[in-house]
C-alpha cells in the first residue's frame, strides 16, 4: 500500500486503477495500451501533474503527431484536469497558452509539442516523456525523444496493428505493459459503454481493439488515398458542404468539400452531440458558411432538412438508392482526397472506416456502421455532386496528336504506315 512520501498529492482529483498503476510503476518505460475511453490518457496526465507538482524544476514533454491531435485530445484533457482541481491550480504559476506550456510555481514545467521530424525531436532535454496515440508517431522520432529522457517513458495507443511499441519494446526487461479497456474507466456513461461494445456486432477485430485493447489486425481500410494537407488552397472551388444528422449518441457532422486540380478537398467544420437544427444553423454561421452554398444533407432526416430550409438554408437530400453506399465510396476513391490537419474527427473516421466480414471472415461489400458521422456527408457529396465516371483518375496519358510528316517515306512510315 501506499505511504504518505509516495501517495499522490491530488486524491481529490479521482483517479482510476489506471493511475495507481501508471503512478507507482517503477519501469523505465509504461506502454499503456488499450481500448478506447478506458482512460489512459487522462489518468497518465494526472501522474504528470502529480510529478511536475512534487519535485521541482522537472522538465515534462507530451508529444502527440501535430498540434490539431494535441488541441483536440492530450492538451484538451489536460485542461479538463487542471480545471477541476483546485490543488493543481494553486500549485500553477501560469499556462501559456501560445506555446502550450504549463508552469509550475515550483519552476517545473509540462510542455505539450509535436516534431516534424527525428531531427527536429533532438531539440531539448526532459525528465518525462507521454507519447500520446504513439502509433501516429515515428519510431525515429520517438528514439530521438527517448535518448534525451532521463527518467520515465510513458506511452498510450490504441492497437489497430502491431507496430514500433511491440517490435523494438514491449518483451523487454524495463519495459511494463499494460492493458486496459472501458471497464477499467469508471467515468464513463453507460451510453459510451453500450456503443464501444456493440462494435461486436459489428466487426470482432474491431471490437478486440477498442473494447478489449487487444492487438488487431484492422487492415483493408476502405480509404487509402487520402493525404493530410495544411489548408485547402486559395484556388480550391467549393463544391458543397456534407451535413449527418446525429443527437445523442450519434454526432452531427459537417465538413466542407473542394475541388482543385482534378484533387478533392476536404475542412471538418463540426462534429458534436446534442445539436439542435437551430444550433446547427447557429454553428454553420460561426463556421463561415454562406446561406447560397449548396448543403447536401442525410435524406433520411427531411423534417431536419424542412427546418433549414426554412431558416434560409440551401440543403438538398442526398441522392438514394439501392448502392448508394458502395457507389458513393467507388466514386471517392477515384480522386486523391486532401483532408486538412484539423478535420482530427474525419482523419480518425478515415483511419477506421473498413469493410464489414461476414461469420465465415470473407469481406462483404458493406462498410461498418461506425465512425461514420463525417465520412457520411463526404459521400453525400460525392453522390450529388461527383460524376459517377469521376475525374480524379482520368489520366492524361494519350499524346497530342502529331500530324504524320508528308514528304519523305522513311523509316517512320515504314513502322507506322
Ligand atoms: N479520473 C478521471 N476523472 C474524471 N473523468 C475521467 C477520468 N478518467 C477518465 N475520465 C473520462 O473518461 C474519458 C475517456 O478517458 P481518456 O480520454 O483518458 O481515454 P483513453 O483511454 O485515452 O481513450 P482513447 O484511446 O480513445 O484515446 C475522458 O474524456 C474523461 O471524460
Ligand atoms: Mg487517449
């Protein structure tokens, strides 16, 4: 059991087993890996917190892929925390929020950063290292970042496929795994439980991953020709906006779609639970969206549609039919699909969007019904607004047309003539 010395500053903070078993490990590396929700990166935060509170002059870093993954998961959940504990906030000297930097009145800090490459990660030295989602980040880059580590590595993924974590550490010696699932989080909503284990049904590798944390096999995506991108370019011209109705379990997605170049692409706009039509509207409007800019929506949701439209919205049902799913995804797949670094939600739909197997493992022609809430609307638009024959692919391969030389009868046509 825990001694006064050792115990945890901030048992008001709440923590899970997951704390105590990231708190107290003694190894040199903990690899957290588990389900979704089941509270890895929350309790190994609280453990930063705590360290960065009881020893002065630590040098903390969370590492994520880039800034919109940390905005949105590791650097999000630390707010959370911090704002609900009042201990931490008196032990705060200040958050700088520019650089992403908590400091502590003790003179420790925990920075949040991301780095572009293994050069890039030589930068710096620190005490603590939490690769947050580890699977988006380079082996070069992490073994850079772990060199300059002087005492603890903690780590946390979800295991769609083996990778670096389970070829080069998990086995060895200083190495400490853990897995852990949604019934380790006892913070979360029933609702959230339901939802993670209905993947059962689903798909059962999907459901190793992210109910059990079990190391998949999540291969076949259903699209592999999407890019991250920085911005959609100035030249880029709109095609529409997808709308997916969703309210309480289900999130309401909307993203804007462009053409440039032959190329698609795509801006995350929002993605939340519990909106009413009104808040749609008000959110389409803080978003920037112009009330003559097409919305193709869900048709399943035509009172919704009614309701925009009458507040002024331009918004079309999505075209239906028998194969409208498997046409509209035959259609993206024919273009390069830029999605930009932001649309976090939409790069994390797209890396687990894959075909249905059927009770004998063979692939059916259906994708899983999952992670869908803006892959939805992009189809939407691909089946308004995208030609079935699609554009993405036609190559310029036929040469321009040369007239054949008159005059002279000599070799070339003799081989062509
Ligand atoms: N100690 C806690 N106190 C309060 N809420 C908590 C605690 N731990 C977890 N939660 C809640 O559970 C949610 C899921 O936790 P967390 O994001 O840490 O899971 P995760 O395992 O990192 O999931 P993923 O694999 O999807 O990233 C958090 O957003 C938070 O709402
Ligand atoms: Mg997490």
């Amino acid at each position: 059991m825990m001694d006064d010395i050792n115990a945890p500053p901030f048992s008001g903070l709440g923590g899970s087993v997951l704390f105590g078993q990231n708190y107290f490990s003694r190894a040199q590396i903990v690899v957290n890996q588990g389900g979704t929700s089941s509270g890895k990166t929350y309790a190994i935060e609280q453990v930063l917190f705590c360290l960065a509170c009881q020893t002065a002059k630590l040098v903390i870093t969370v590492v994520a892929q880039d800034v919109p993954n940390l905005k949105a998961g590791a650097l999000r959940d630390a707010l959370n925390i911090y704002q609900q504990s009042e201990a931490l906030q008196n032990a705060m000297k200040n958050f700088n929020k520019t650089d992403r930097v908590f400091e502590f009145t003790n003179g420790s800090i925990i920075e949040f950063k991301s780095y572009d490459n293994a050069q890039d990660a030589k930068s710096g030295k620190r005490d603590y290292l939490f690769v947050n989602e580890a699977n988006g980040i380079s082996w070069d880059i992490y073994h850079e970042l772990a060199l300059r580590t002087r005492q603890r590595i903690f780590i946390d993924y979800n295991p769609n496929t083996g990778f670096w974590v389970h070829e080069k550490l998990i086995g060895q010696p200083h190495v400490q795994l853990i897995i852990s699932d949604h019934r380790h989080n006892p913070y979360l909503d029933q609702s959230v439980r339901d939802k993670i284990e209905s993947l059962k049904k689903d798909d059962l590798e999907l459901w190793k991953v992210y109910a059990r944390g079990l190391t998949g096999k999540i291969t076949g995506l259903i699209f592999n020709n999407w890019y991250l991108c920085n911005q959609i370019p100035d030249d880029a011209r709109l095609i529409a906006a997808g709308l997916d109705f969703g309210f309480t379990n289900d999130q309401t997605g909307c993203l804007l779609v462009y053409r440039q170049n032959g190329e698609l692409w795509v801006n995350e706009l929002f993605y939340e639970t519990g909106l009413t039509n009104a808040d749609i509207a008000d959110k389409l409007k803080a978003c920037g969206v112009n009330k003559t800019t097409e919305i193709i929506a869900d048709s399943a949701e035509p009172k919704s549609i009614e309701d925009l439209k009458r507040m002024g919205w331009h918004v079309t049902g999505a075209k239906k039919g028998a194969d409208s799913i498997k046409n509209s995804i035959d259609i993206l797949k024919r273009y390069k699909i830029n999605v930009t670094r932001t649309s976090i939600n939409l790069r994390n739909e797209l890396n687990r969007y894959i075909w249905r197997v059927d009770q004998s493992g063979k692939t059916i022609n259906q994708p899983v019904d999952k992670w869908n809430h803006l892959i939805d609307p992009l189809r939407y638009v691909a089946l308004n607004k995208l030609k079935v024959g699609g554009e993405g692919n036609k190559i310029k391969s036929r040469l321009p047309f040369v007239p054949r030389p008159r005059s002279s009868a000599g070799i070339f046509e003799q081989m062509i003539g």
